[in-house]
C-alpha cells in the first residue's frame, strides 16, 4: 500500500511537472506570437486615443473600457473560431489572407506617410467635441469597427506562429494572446489619455518641483501621441513588407526572401553586433519592401477613389445639362 501510494505520489508529481512544462510552453508560445504582432500593436494603440478626444474627463475610461470590451469579443468571439478552423482544415489560407493583411499594413503606412507629405492627414478626425449619448455610442461603434480590423490582424499574424501547434494548444495560446494584447494595448491608451489630467492635477499643487513636471506632461502628451504615430507608421511598413517577404516565399516565390537572407549572413558574423545588424538589416529592407509596395497599392487607391468621387459629382450635372 505504502508503495504504491509512493508511486502514485510520483506520477502526480510527474503530472504536476509536465502540466508546469506545458503552461511555460503555451506562455512562449503566446510571447512570440504577441512580440510577431507587434507593429499591429503599436498603430492600435496610437489610433485609439484619437478616438476620445474633447470628451469630459470623467466619461474617457468608461468608453475606453467599452471600446476594450468590445474588441475582446472581436478577438475571441469572431476572430478566433474562423482563424482556428482556417487554421486546422485550410492552412494554406490563412498565409493567403496574411498577405492579404501584410498588403493593408503597408498600404495604411504608406497612406499615411503620402497624406502627411501632403498636409491633409486626417484618417482618424474626430469630431472634437462629442455632445449626447447617440453620438457617444457612434463614436465607440466607430472605434470597435477599426479595432476589428486592427485585432484581425493582429490575430491572424499570432496564428501563424504558432500554426504547427495542436488544435487544444493553438486555441490556448490564441486566446491567452487576444487577452493580453487587449489588456497591454487599452491598458496604455488609458494610461496615455489620463496623463495629461495627471499633469493638470500636479501643476496645481503648491511646491514647484510638482507644478514643473506636471506642466513637462500636459506639454509632453501631444509630442509623446505624434511620436507613437511615427513609430506605429514604421512599425506596420517593417511588419507589412516582411509579412509579404516571408509569405512570398511560403507560397513558393524564394528571391525576395533569399535576398534578404543573403544580406543577413552578409553581416552576420560581424564580432559582437553582427545579430544586431543582421536584425537591423532585415527591418530596412522589409520596411522599403512595405513603402514601395504600399505606395503603389495607396497611389492605386487614391486614382480609383478620385475617378468615383468625380463619377459621382459629374452624374448630376450632366442629369440638369439634359
């Protein structure tokens, strides 16, 4: 009895190691899938706080959290089951719709970078101020709509990480990821929003060295929003191109993906930094792959886009001419 209560014992304990083995597994696994999306990330959280702009202060939180909310359910309740089932009986379609997603990535930052060429970068205006629960509610319809994009991309680029894993292991890790991706992405939108009401809150206090660095945040948060513009257009050019390098090369076209291998071993063995320029190499070309090829797809978008508006604006005269 003795002995095999010892045994038991030690199969539990054997038990109790894989299940530990298999939560750190899933936790990587979700890391790697999140740092993947990352680019995706950073847009999302720059684009948010746009939305709540010239609201009350007191109202900014209850419609981050509504915002969040719902693109936690985009994520898990929408998102997810179609990935997954993509994923498990038609895998080749989920890189199709990854290029798909890497196209939309460079477009939206080579859109960007054209608009603000231009001086007329208004993707995200809002109005800024926002009066009455209708139009609340609108704002946040808005919002969640751009998230679904946004979230989709996100999750669809997580998947792929991950696609070689089990069915029970892929569903784990991708709701683990949808989760803590909405946590970290809210949880800064919310933190960026409030901290001007931080710096308003420490400039009125009476000793100097508050008023000093509550003034620096009120004064700091326009620059700090631009900044993460800047980043998050950057980001989505390098993860757009390289999406569609590596994806190009999954679907059996290798040249764009062998040139940019080549040039990482070109600089690889560099004594000390060579990881780091083959990382840096990498990132260059993937991000030129994305503005080339997003400037071409935007300048495409932008034609077709004037020739309908001018479609539209001539139907009438023409109908009055007759």
């Amino acid at each position: 009895m003795a002995g095999g209560l010892a045994g038991l014992l030690d199969d539990v304990a054997a038990l109790a190691k894989l299940a530990a083995a298999s939560v750190d597994d899933i936790g990587a696994a979700a890391g790697r899938a999140s740092m993947k999306a990352a680019g995706v990330v950073v847009d999302d959280t720059a684009v948010t706080p746009t939305y709540v702009q010239g609201l009350a202060a007191d109202r900014e939180l209850p419609i981050i959290k509504r915002i969040a909310t719902g693109s936690l359910k985009n994520k898990l309740l929408f998102i997810l089951p179609a990935a997954l089932l993509l994923s498990e009986f038609v895998p080749l379609l989920v890189e199709v719709i990854l290029m798909f997603g890497g196209t939309f990535l460079c477009f939206e930052g080579a859109h960007k970078i054209i608009h603000a060429l231009k001086g007329d970068d208004h993707d995200h205006d809002v109005p800024s101020v926002i009066k009455g629960p209708e139009a609340e509610a609108e704002t946040i319809s808005g919002a969640i709509r751009t998230d679904f994009i946004l979230s989709a991309e996100i999750m669809v680029i997580s998947l792929k990480e991950v696609i070689d894993e089990g069915f029970a292991a892929r569903l784990i890790i991708m709701v683990v990821v949808a989760i803590f991706i909405t946590i970290v992405v809210y949880g800064l939108v919310a933190l960026i929003v409030k901290m001007d009401d931080v710096g308003l809150a420490l400039a009125r206090r009476d000793d100097e060295s508050s008023q000093k660095l509550g003034l620096g945040l009120v004064r700091a948060m326009p620059k700090v929003l631009t900044f993460l513009t800047i980043i998050g257009t950057a980001a989505m050019l390098w993860v757009g191109g390289h999406i569609l390098i590596v994806g190009a090369h999954e679907l059996g076209w290798d040249w764009p993906y062998d040139v940019v291998h080549d040039l990482e071993g070109a600089v690889s063995d560099v004594g000390g930094i060579g990881g780091v320029l083959g990382w840096l190499a990498n990132t260059a070309v993937s991000a030129l792959v994305g503005l080339v090829y997003g400037t071409i797809v935007a300048t495409v978008y932008d034609a077709i886009k004037a020739r309908r508006s001018g479609d539209h604006s001539e139907g009438p005269a023409v109908a009055a001419a007759h």
